[in-house]
C-alpha cells in the first residue's frame, strides 16, 4: 500500500539542508524495521529500559506513526466537514498536486499522514529529511519545569528568505505551525511551498493535541516508560497515547470522525477555534501532566507501569476530546489562512 518515493523540501530554491548530528537518532535499528513510534524512538538496546523484555517488545513493535494514521486521519475529516466550501475546494485543488506518492491517495485524511510519511521516507538511507524535519512533529515541555523557549530551541527565527519548509532542523511543532499558517494565508507563497505548508498542517495540528508530543518526563515523550493493561500487549506510553487509545473509539477512521463530529456542540466548536499554537500545546502540557503522566500508577518494576481499567477509560475520554479539538482548530487554520488567499 504505502509507496515510498524522495522527494525534495526545497527544490529549486538551492538552499542546503541542515543536517544535526544526533546521539540519540541517528542509528538504525538493530532489530528489524524501526518501530517508527515517532521521532523520538528510542534505540533498542542502546539504553536500559530496567527490564530486558520491554526492550525487545520496544524493538518488535509494529509500524506505528504519532497519533497513528488512525488519529490523524481522524482529524482530517473533522476538519474537512467544518471548511468553508470554498476553503474545502481550495485545500482539495491544492493537495491534488501532491505527486511525491507518499500517501495512498491525495484526499485530505490520508495526506493528514504525509509529514510521517516524509519524515521516514529516507529515515534508513540518507536521513536528510529525517533529520531535517523530526524534532518539528512535537515540543518537549519539561514536566518539571514547561519552558517554552528551551523546548523550542531558542525560537529561530527564519532567516530572510527561506521558507518554513527550508527552515532550520532545531525547531518545534508551534513555531512551525506558526509558519506555515502564515505561508498559507500569503498568496505570495510559491505554490509548492504553499502545498508543503498545507501537508505539514494537516499533520502538525493533529500531533499537537496528542498529550506525549507537548510534555516529556525526561523519557523522550513516554517512550521510555513501557506499560500494559489488561487486553492490551505491552508497549511504551507514547505508543499507548499515539494508538491504543485512539483504537478503543473504534478501527474505523470515517465511523469514529462521525461519531466525533456528532458530538461537537457549537459551544465547543466557538471556544475551541480561539487561542494560538503556544496556547493549544499549553494546554495539552496540561491535560499531559494531569492525565498521561499525573495518572500514572507507580512502577511495579522499573520502567514499567501497569495501567488500570480507570487510567484507559480516563485515557480514551480525553483522547475522544484531543481528537476532536485538533479536529475543530485545523478548520479554523485553514479557513481564516485560505480565506484570504482565495
Ligand atoms: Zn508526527
């Protein structure tokens, strides 16, 4: 199903890539496919997880993105039904010339996983824009101490001329959500850099409001911490909030968006469209702290939490609700960006 072609950030515009050095990314996996939980995988076997069969369940864990496909085609569709109809023709006419063959089709869900797509496409070969483009999927607010600035790398401004695509590797999910939204609202912006700001909203939007891509225990988002729950394998946190989770509302992303969509109040709808990006990961660093992490049982062997039927239901309830605030501000990025572009 899924086609894995490269494909270039910024081509024509000549500008080099950034490329870090990591200690923490770079290696591949030892055990077979990188599990792709998110950016922030850990690598197997280079770090005690306290207990060797949660690292071997960690490097045999099935392909996942954050907040899997599922989450984010989910909130693809709430978007899309809460478009303006001629923000909704323009977002169609504007992905129809994706041609990168990353995603199964250029429909507005399946393009919300493009980013995770793009990220990984070169993730085992030249990690160009694996490297360019991971950190910007989240922002790690210490649960100790939510800092902004830090958890953005200093706020890098985008030098004069480059577009956000191009922009530096060293930058996190609100500063680029920034970015992008104001691409977009430009009619100026070239109409490759204005689809690539399109494909990473989508994306962005969506993780922002998964709790684990806005907080960190000093655990790469949950990625270090493995849990179980009774009907569930064991797996990390991250993968838990990015799947499971999102799974128990149902396996099937159109029915699960309806059943969402149905329960929008307009109320809802008018108080979620308010804020900024900083604002929205603020609050998910929250709902983080009080639940993924603030509802958290204490370790019955290291590294290892067995969660209650009480921590999943919590879970899943505010995963219903993420899912469907990403859902209802992705729309109202789009129709105040592409209103003024029409
Ligand atoms: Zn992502």
């Amino acid at each position: 199903m899924e086609r894995i072609k490269r494909v270039g950030l910024s081509s024509g515009t000549g500008r080099e890539y950034r490329v870090e050095d990591s200690l923490l990314f770079d290696q591949p996996f030892a055990n077979g496919p990188d599990p792709l939980l998110k950016s922030r995988t850990p690598r197997c076997g280079a770090r005690a997880l306290g207990a060797a069969f949660a690292v071997s369940l960690a490097c045999g864990a099935p392909p996942a993105n954050a907040w899997g496909e599922e989450g984010h085609e989910v909130v693809a569709l709430i978007a899309e039904r809460f478009l303006e109809p001629a923000v909704d023709a323009k977002v169609r006419a504007i992905l129809a010339e994706d041609t990168s063959g990353l995603t199964s089709s250029t429909q507005v869900d399946q393009e919300a996983t493009w980013a995770d797509r793009f990220r990984d496409s070169d993730r085992n070969t030249s990690k160009i824009h694996y490297k360019q483009t991971r950190d910007w999927h989240f922002v790690d607010l210490e649960l100790d101490g939510a800092d902004m600035t830090t958890a953005c790398f200093g706020r890098p401004a985008l030098s004069r001329g480059t577009v956000a695509s191009s922009g530096p590797a060293d930058d996190c999910i609100v500063d680029k959500v920034d970015e992008f939204s104001a691409e977009l609202a430009n009619a100026a912006t070239r109409s490759e850099e204005r689809r690539l700001a399109l494909q990473f909203l989508l994306h962005f939007i969506g993780d922002m409001h998964q709790p684990l891509h806005a907080s960190d225990d000093h655990d790469r988002g949950g990625n270090l911490k493995m849990v179980s729950a009774r009907g569930m394998a064991a797996n990390t946190l991250h993968h838990y909030w990015d799947v499971e989770f999102v799974e128990r509302l149902g396996t099937n992303e159109t029915s699960v968006a309806e059943q969402l969509i149905a329960s929008i109040t307009a109320t809802q709808r008018a108080q979620w469209a308010t804020g900024t990006a900083a604002d929205w990961a603020m609050e998910t660093y929250s709902i983080s702290k009080d639940h993924a992490y603030g509802r958290l049982p204490a370790a019955d062997s290291p590294n290892h939490y067995r969660l209650s039927d009480a921590y999943v239901e919590d879970a899943t309830r505010v995963t219903r609700e993420q899912l469907s605030k990403a859902g209802v501000r992705l729309a109202a990025v789009l129709n105040r960006a592409l209103a003024k572009s029409l």
